[in-house]
C-alpha cells in the first residue's frame, strides 16, 4: 500500500450513541474538533500524506473519555481542554513524539 | 501501545461536508455503514479486540467515493451496494484477505 494516504488521521469520539443520546458527560468534542482542524490548516499541514481531522460517532471509549485516535498508528489520548490538544499536535503530530500524560 | 485496540476499526465517508452540503451524490452511506453495523453485530465480532463500525464526517476522498477506510492498517476501499460491504466483511475482516477489486 505504500505511505498511509495520511500520516496522521485524527478521529475525534462526539460521544453521541446512535440514538442520539449521550453515552458520557458533553464534552464539546465537536468545539475541540473544531478548534484542531483550524489550528492544523492554520499550520499548512492538513490534506494528503499529512494531517486530516474528522468527527466519527461514539468510539466506545466513553468511560475514559473525552477521547481521540490518531491513526494509522492507533494511538489513543484522552484530553480536557484545548492546551492538551495544543501539546498533542505540537508534540506528536509535528515532531512524533507521544503526550505521555494524555495516553489511555 | 501493544495490540490495537480494535483490530479493524472502519470509517465509513459520510459525503458530507462541514457545512452540509453534499461533497459527492448521495450514496446512502449511512444506509450501507448501518447494514455493516449490524452484520458486524450478528457476526458477534464487535468491541474491543475485534471490529468497530463508525461513521465519520467527509474524508475527503470524494472523486474516489463512496469510501471506507479500514485502520490501523490503512487499507481504503469503494463500494457500490451491500454485496460489496459483505464481501469485505467475509474476505478482509473474517479471513485478512484484501478484496483487490474494491480497493482504491
């Protein structure tokens, strides 16, 4: 298959269960989407074979989240606010080094 | 980080962009994704370990859609109707053989 056609796929849980219901508190993950997919354009590295930010439903990790998943890697963090999104995409998606603090 | 969480975790391209227009035509994916959820169920290979089904925004791969990607492998794949999806299902999920066909 080659290179991933992107380097890192971010998946953020909206923790919505199918039903529409909320399957953990609301963490505004749709906000905190958001503010990612801005701050990765803004850097210029979003689009193929680099960065892509998507919503997916419910992870099914609702009992350690608010949670995201950067693929193909299959690495899993847990964040609370918008610094902890900061040091994930300073740290791991510009440099690869994981936020050891923010892992679940 | 060990084996992944799940071993075949598959997004389906909602075709939808932020704004909600359509990013491809309507190719009913949520009708498609919804069938693979419950086939994935009736199999009883759902959950941790095993196969997740979720659906996520655009993934911006239109010109080749209807698209899912399967990670943490990164294998993409089209389809066209449901006898694509259990292709995938009975090949690339139950046996880890890639359905070359479907692949973009």
């Amino acid at each position: 298959m080659g290179e991933p056609y992107y380097k890192y796929h971010v998946f953020f849980c909206t923790n919505e269960r199918d039903d529409g219901s909320a399957c953990c508190a609301n963490h505004d993950a749709r906000v905190v989407r958001d503010y990612a997919k801005a701050k990765i354009k803004e850097l210029a590295i979003s689009g193929k074979g680099s960065v892509r930010i998507n919503l997916a439903g419910c992870l099914d990790r609702c009992d350690e989240g608010p949670v995201l998943v950067i693929y193909p890697e299959g690495t899993w963090y847990t964040y609370v606010d918008q610094e902890d999104i900061d040091e994930i995409i300073e740290s791991h998606i510009k440099k690869g080094i994981k936020v050891e603090r923010l892992l679940i």
